[in-house]
C-alpha cells in the first residue's frame, strides 16, 4: 500500500441495466438483454433506463441540456453522493475533473438535406463544403462544444477545481482513467471526478456507425456470439462517473474504497494483423503485474465489430481467464465504455466475486476474485489496458 495509490470512492453509472451500483450488480447476475430495436428499425440499441432526473439536476438546468449531457451530470451527481462529497463546498474546491465527451448532438434537418442532395450533386466534395459552411448556424456549433459537458458538472454541482476535456471516442475515456491516476501517483491532486456518457439514441449514432458498416443489425446477441455472424457493435446509452481519490486523502476523510486502480496503460496502433494483440502485450509487462489466474479475471471492452473483437478474443482465450464483454449488457457506449468497465471490475471487486457470464461463451468464476484485468480495444483504434485491484 502506498499513500498515493488511486482508489474509487464513488461510482455514478447510469445505463440500460439501471441506476447504480447495486442495480447492476443484480442485473449482471440474473442477465436478460434490454433491448429496443423500434427506434431505429434494423438498428437494436440499448436503451437508457427511466430516471428522475430532479434527484440530481434541477429542471431549470435540465432545460439547457442535450440528453447526453443529461445523462452525464446525472451520473456525476450519482458519483459525488457515492462518495460522500456532493455539496461539501470545500472538497468540491479541490476537486479535479477529467471528461471524455463526444461533439455533441446535431441539427438533423440539415444533415438530412446535405446527405439528400449529395448523390445527385456534380462536384460531391464541393457540395458538401458549400452547405458545411453556408447550412449550420455558428450558434449551433457553438452550443454544443464537446467541453459543455464539464461546464454543466461545475455549475450543478460544484465541482471547481482544474477541467480538462478529451475527445476521440474510446481513447478519450482510456486516457482520462489514465492521466487521473498519472496525477494523482505524481501528487498533482488527491481528488479526480473522471467520467464521460453517450446517447445510443440518437439519430445520428446509428447513421455513423453504419456509414462504417460497424453496426449489427440482427436480433439481439452477445458480443462474442456475434463473431460467428459477421460481427458488429450495437450501441448503448450510458453514463458513468468515478471518484478517483489518493489513498492518504480517502483515509483522511474517513471514506471507504471499492477498488484500487494499481495501473493503466494506453496505446494505439495501425490495427494490421496482430498490432493490436503486439500492443496488448507490451501494455501487460508495462502494468509489471503478475496475475494468478485462479483469482483473476478480464472485463472486456471488445465492442463486438469483427477484426478487433476477434483478435482480443484470442488475446484474453491466451492468457487463460474468466472473461465477461461489458458491451454484452451495456451496449457499447464509446467515450465513457472503458469507464463504465472500470466501473464494473470496481463493483465485482468490491464483492470478492465475479458476476455470472452473460453468454454461453464466458466461463463461470467460483473463485474469489482478487485482480481484473479491464480491457479496451476499440471499435477502430485505442488499445488500453487497466489493472483494478483490492482498495
């Protein structure tokens, strides 16, 4: 144990399963897929669960939000209260916050008009520069910085200490839980708020996706059943907030740990054959950690798209332990996926148990589990690796 190990006091996590802590432990444990596959017909995605959002966000600030903004100062309030810290001014002071977010939701008129127009259109490229330009107002834009997400925690709920925002889909959260505890190891801060969320629900998510041929389109499967089909993400709305606090300041206030988060390490790589299994095996001798496989296990953010989820299967089938896909029961949820796995690994560390498969494919854990090895891939680049342990 060390002074500055970076331990989970508090975790918001928000997502089709439900709302915290103990909602998704029960619901991992006795799995049943929640699903809608109405909204976007073809498309499934999972859904966020029905939440009263006045518990956490006043509706006068409600107004001023986009849902994925609502779901993550949600999310951020969840984690503060977890934590013991929402609205104590003075630790609020000192807290540091670190956000992976998205750009945002769109003008959908316009988008419908551009992508109709552009067919038909002589000079393609020309046509779309026109109508970039010409078609989205710069008050639009600018309502919906990627930063607002931040912006909107500092004024709901306090938090204002230093902010700092990454964009870059699933690398976004990998680096956030990585430069938090860089920072917190190097005494740069004893007290991080590091979150992100995604609206699966969205127009545009599923036009996005698909444009990349990414998306699964048949009924409901697990990630790891889907690679026998073609493969394919379905997406999922999820919110998730951690409190990342050094051992010496939790200590101090008397709060109690979940997990410790003893390292991680983040990479990307040209994702031809085998780079990203080579990166993922350089990031293991780098966390320098000795797993024994009888209390280990893997949660996994393969995100279910063909190369890459196939690869890290045989990566995790290599090293011999239980592993459970997060996306199976979230859906994958992009900017904050990572962090909704270090979420869980946090969870079923906690317990001394890991939670029941969620597929014919995942092996059962009776063991106590001791050590999670959280994996993060991505659906095209950003491959991070994390080590949670006992707090």
């Amino acid at each position: 144990m060390h002074d500055r190990d970076a331990i989970v006091t508090g975790i918001g996590l928000i997502s089709c399963l439900g709302e915290g802590v103990d909602a998704h432990w029960d619901a991992l444990n006795a799995f049943s897929p929640k699903i809608d596959d109405t909204a976007f017909p073809g498309f499934p995605v999972h859904p966020m669960t029905a939440l009263a959002l006045d518990k956490h966000i006043s509706k006068r600030e409600q107004r001023q939000m986009e849902p994925w903004q609502r779901f993550g100062t949600y999310a951020a309030g969840a984690a503060l209260e977890a934590a013991g810290v929402k609205g104590n001014a003075e630790l609020l002071a000192q807290m540091h916050m670190i956000v992976a977010a998205g750009g945002g939701e769109r003008d959908y008129a316009t988008d419908e008009a551009i992508l109709t127009g552009l067919p038909k259109a002589a000079d393609p490229a020309a046509y779309l520069n026109e109508h970039l330009l010409s078609d989205l107002r710069p008050t639009l834009f600018l309502a919906q910085l990627s930063n607002l997400l931040a912006g909107n925690i500092s004024l709901v709920h306090g938090v204002v200490g230093s902010s700092r925002t990454f964009m870059g889909e699933e690398s976004s959260g990998t680096d956030a839980i990585r430069i938090a505890c860089a920072r917190i190891g190097a005494g740069q801060g004893d007290m991080f708020l590091v979150g992100g969320s995604y609206n699966a629900q969205r127009p545009d998510g599923p036009l996005q996706y698909e444009m990349g041929r990414a998306l699964w389109k048949k009924p409901f499967a697990g990630v790891w059943a889907r690679q026998e089909q073609g493969g394919g993400l379905i997406l999922g709305s999820v919110g998730c907030f951690l409190t990342i606090e050094s051992r010496a300041h939790a200590a101090a206030r008397g709060a109690t740990g979940l997990a410790r988060i003893a390292a991680v390490a983040t990479d990307r790589c040209g994702r031809r054959p085998g780079d990203a299994t080579a990166n993922a095996c350089r990031q293991i001798a780098a966390l320098g950690t000795s797993f024994a496989q009888a209390s280990t296990a893997a949660i996994s953010g393969a995100s279910g798209v063909a190369a890459p989820t196939q690869e890290e299967q045989t990566f995790l089938r290599d090293l011999g332990l239980p592993v459970r896909a997060g996306a199976t029961a979230l859906g994958h949820s992009l900017e904050p996926s990572f962090i909704a796995n270090i979420a869980l690994a946090a969870i079923a560390i906690s317990r001394g148990k890991l939670f029941a498969p969620l597929e014919p494919a995942e092996a059962p854990m009776d063991a106590p589990l001791k050590d999670v090895l959280v994996t993060s891939w991505g659906h095209w680049r950003g491959e991070a690796l994390a080590h949670v342990t006992a707090a």
